[in-house]
C-alpha cells in the first residue's frame, strides 16, 4: 500500500499533466491557475486509498480521483466570488477572481466541472459517473442552503455541502475496483464517518458552524467521536487499511 504523501503526489503529476479542452483556449490557463498546487488532495488521496485497498490500481483510479479535485476546486473558485464568501485569497496567493476578473473565474469554475465530467466519462461505467455528478448535485445544495441561511439542521447542511464528495471519494474508490453493490455498506458508513469529522475539525479550525451552536468543548469531544467511529469502521473493512487509518488519524489533528 502506498503511503497518504505517495499518493499525494501521484495526484499532482496527474493533475499537472491533465490535458484540457482545446475550445477553451486561454481560459485553460485560468483553470490551472485555480487547480495549481497548494491544497491537501484530501479527496482524491482517499479516492485512491479505498480503490488500492479494494485492490485496484492506483493508475486505474486516477481520473476520477482528479475528477473529485476538479469538482472541489470548481466549488472553491465559485465561493471566493464576491456573489458568495468573498475571499480575496485562496492557498496563500489571489483567488482567481482577484488574479483574473470575476466573469473569467466564473467561466473557470464552469470549465472545471465539466472538465470533471469528462474524466469521470473515460470510464465504461455509468455509475461512477452518476456517483460523482449526485455528490456534486448534493454539494452545490448544501452551498445554497448555507448561502440563504438556511442552516437550521446544520448536520444535514455539512452532509450535503461537505460530506458528499468525502462520500464520493469513498464510492469512486469502490466503482473503480469494482467492488460489488453489496459489499459497499461498510465503507459508505465509513465515507460518512470521515467526512463528518473533517467538517467537525474544520469548525473547530474556524471557530464557526459546530462550536457557534455548541462551544468549543463540545465540538471537540464530538470531533473526537467521530475520530473514534471513522477508526472503527476502518478496522472493521477487509484488506490492508493502513493508508485509510493514517488518513484519519490525520485529519483528526490536523491544525490546518
């Protein structure tokens, strides 16, 4: 099994030498900008875990881990525009709308997505196409929900905002080792798991969402919880997880 790091960086030489669409001209520039390094690849590094795991190939899994990068960077690109969060910065450097017009990053987090369906179409399966444009439906719902201050059930609003692509990268894993339906349960349950606590620590990071309703103590004792499920869940699965139980124990700590 490859380490969290190795795979890190089978990403960015992926991600680096990705091809994009001739139609899109200069806006392909835009479009690395945006995607450049500088952010975890938490995602796709999960993505890929789950599918070595499962016994795939890490090569095989690298389109969709990508696809699930793209899609990420596409929701980021659009929440720095001033419409939403408004970030002037994003990765230590200008977001992309501060480094090229608003119009022109809006166009690139556009490009980005469909860039991410075309990845996820090289495979000749339908469903791992439907898993990642389903995740991508729910993200974008949860945004909206959080852009209208509708966060009354803030559990189901990180679920869908941030939760359903940490379930993606889970389900892609499994399309692309084949992993049959019913087998899929307990690492779904497990995608669930870490995707909660990467937005319980996350909160915390921030000092919002969670520790705004409950306090800091609590967020913390619930992250810790969700630690303690995600490991558990981890050791229940077959296969060597080693790389999957590393990944948690990461971001349970993680400080940034």
């Amino acid at each position: 099994m490859r380490t969290p790091e190795e795979l890190r960086e089978a990403v960015e030489e992926h991600l680096a030498a990705l091809a994009f669409a001739p139609e899109l001209g200069g806006l392909a520039e835009v479009v690395r900008y945006a995607l450049d390094p500088g952010g975890k690849r938490i995602r796709p590094v999960l993505c890929l875990a789950v599918a070595e795991t499962c016994g795939a190939e890490v090569r095989d899994a690298l389109p969709a881990g990508a696809a699930l990068e793209l899609v990420h960077t596409f929701s980021l690109v659009h929440d720095d525009l001033p419409a939403l969060d408004d970030d002037a910065e994003r990765r230590g450097r200008p977001s992309a709308h501060v480094a090229h017009g608003e119009g022109v990053a809006l166009l690139a987090g556009d490009a980005l997505l469909a860039e991410a369906v075309r990845l996820a179409l090289s495979y000749d399966d339908p469903a791992l196409v439907r898993e990642l444009v389903e995740a991508t439906i729910g993200m974008i719902g949860g945004q909206y929900r959080d852009v209208t201050g509708d966060d009354e059930d803030l559990a189901e609003l990180h679920a869908l905002k941030t939760g359903r692509l940490f379930a993606a990268a889970v389900g892609l894993g499994l399309r692309v080792a084949r992993v049959p339906e019913a087998a899929q349960r307990p690492w779904r349950v497990f995608g669930q798991e870490i995707g909660l606590l990467f937005q319980l620590v996350d909160d915390i990071l921030d000092d919002d969402g969670v520790v705004e309703r409950v306090g800091g103590a609590e967020a913390r004792r619930l992250a810790d919880e969700a630690a303690r499920r995600a490991r558990e869940r981890v050791t229940a699965l077959r296969g060597d997880t080693s790389t999957l139980l590393e990944l948690v124990e990461s971001l349970a700590v993680r400080t940034t």
